[in-house]
C-alpha cells in the first residue's frame, strides 16, 4: 500500500473499537472518487484483537498497538481522530503528537457521526418510501443508465418477466 496517497489528507483513528469498526464498514469511500479529499490509512489500539483492528488489518491498512508509531512521517498522517472518551488519550496525544498533524476529540467527532447517522436513517426511510410508492404501480417500470444497464426495477416487471 502506497501510503503517501494522492488524498489530500490521510486521517488515522485511535481506538479500535465497535465504533470503529463501524466508521470503517460505513466510510469505504474510494479517494479516487470525485470530491473525495481525505482517506483512513491506519488504525491504533492497544488491543490488536478489537474489532476495528481485525477489520483494518483486513482492509490493508496500517495497524498499531501504540498510537505514537501513527507520528512517523512515512505514514503521511494529517488528521488524528479519537474514537474512545478516555480524557488521557487525547491529553497525550494533543502534547505529543508533531504540530502537522491535525486532532479531532472524541466527543466533536461523536456529534458529527450521530447527525450524519440521522440523515441516514431519512434516507433509508425515504428510499423504502419510494420503493413501496413504485411497486405499487402496475405498470413496468425500469432504471436503465445511458449504457443501457438495467440498475432497477418494479415488482411489476419482475413478476412479469420472470
């Protein structure tokens, strides 16, 4: 893995928990993608069993079990983001980590993921929304995009086709 990526900026979570884990099933954006500045490379806890290490070591990125190794300069890290409330950790990070790399506290992170997890929940709702809204209809109805792939379609057309 190359890790001086073309992102802008490299984000490195501390704590590798649960919520971690969750961060990273949910945040599996591709940086190549248009509007997408920033990438997750590495993951720290002490714990190299907890669940957010497993799932980060399986999607190739950087693991440590001491958050300090997150410093080196190698790993290009802009952005540190804690992912547990102990008040030590970020204590420590904040006086020891080099003046480049940017740190978010758990609590400011912890507001910004709940909201965007409501948006999400009206989104799912939404969707599910306009899905009984279009099989409702009796008529057959397709998604088609310009390169004429089907991405859609009622149940209407299903039950006919099939």
């Amino acid at each position: 893995m190359n890790y001086h990526t073309t992102s802008i900026m490299n984000v490195a979570l501390v704590g590798g928990g649960i919520f971690c884990k969750e961060i990273l099933e949910k945040t599996t954006f591709d940086p190549k993608q248009e509007g997408i500045n920033a990438a997750i490379v590495a993951v720290a806890d002490p714990d190299p069993e907890s669940p957010g290490m497993v799932l980060a070591g399986k999607m190739d990125l950087l693991t440590f079990t001491d958050f300090h190794e997150l410093y080196d300069s190698q790993y290009n890290i802009h952005l540190i983001i804690i992912l547990t409330p102990e008040q030590y950790l970020f204590e420590d990070i904040l006086k020891t980590r080099p003046p480049h790399i940017r740190l978010m506290a758990y609590n400011v992170f912890r507001i910004f993921w709940e909201a965007i997890g409501k948006e999400e929940q009206k989104l799912r709702q939404r969707t599910k929304e306009m899905e009984t809204i279009l099989n409702g209809i009796q008529e057959f109805i397709l998604v088609i995009t310009p390169e004429k792939e089907i991405i859609d379609v009622n149940e209407t057309f299903l039950e006919k086709m099939c």
